[in-house]
C-alpha cells in the first residue's frame, strides 16, 4: 500500500481502475444486466481476449458470450454483442464469429487457455 501510494489516488477513480484491472484478467466472470460488466467485456474484446475467458454469473446466461448473436437478436442493454469489437478497424464490416467453435459447455483446461490467449 505505501510503495505503490495507493492512499494518493483519488478514490473517484476507483471504478475506471477496478474496470481495466478487471478487463485484463485471464477469466472474467460479469454480472448479466450489468453496464460495468458490459464495459469490462467489451475491453476485454478491444484487448482481443477471447471470447471463450467471459461468463456470466447467472447460470442460465452462463455461455452466452461463447457464441456469436447479432444486435437485436437478443436483448439490446443485457449483454455486449462482439460486432462491437470485432475487426472494428478495418474496412469490411464483419457479421458472424471469426473465432473457431468450442464445446462451450466445458470450462477451458488451464494449458489450452495459455495457448488460445498466446494465439490473441
């Protein structure tokens, strides 16, 4: 606490740093409905993390971001969508999943997550 003057920070910035510490980590798991965990999803695809590292808390929305769903297919303010993110610099607009299909009902063992976000 006293080497990184952790009491010098101004406690109103408190949310950015907890939203890019959260957006960076290996697994992220984000509360449905949330705008604070849409935010943190949606760096976390500026980062190019995939998509595969994101869950949610409530058991039936658990995968939801493990497969691809198009703006309006679903609800527009409960999830993020990753057209948001994807190949958002270039010039081809980009309208289905550009990453390879998973068994997405499996948790990812830890030596194949290492090799997927080496690959991101």
């Amino acid at each position: 606490k006293e080497l990184a003057e952790l009491d010098a920070i101004d406690p109103t910035l408190y949310g950015m740093i907890d939203t890019v510490v959260a957006s960076r980590g290996s697994v992220f798991a984000g509360t449905w409905f949330s705008t604070f965990s849409g935010f943190i999803i949606r760096l976390r695809g500026y980062y190019g993390m995939s998509k595969f590292f994101t869950y949610y808390s409530w058991l039936d929305r658990k995968f939801f971001m493990h497969r691809w769903m198009d703006v309006g297919s679903g609800s527009w303010y409960a999830r993020e969508y990753p057209v948001g993110w994807t190949s958002i610099d270039g010039d081809e607009f980009v309208d289905n999943d550009t990453e390879e299909p998973r068994n997405s009902d499996v948790l990812f063992p830890r030596d194949e997550m290492e090799h997927v976000k080496a690959i991101a």
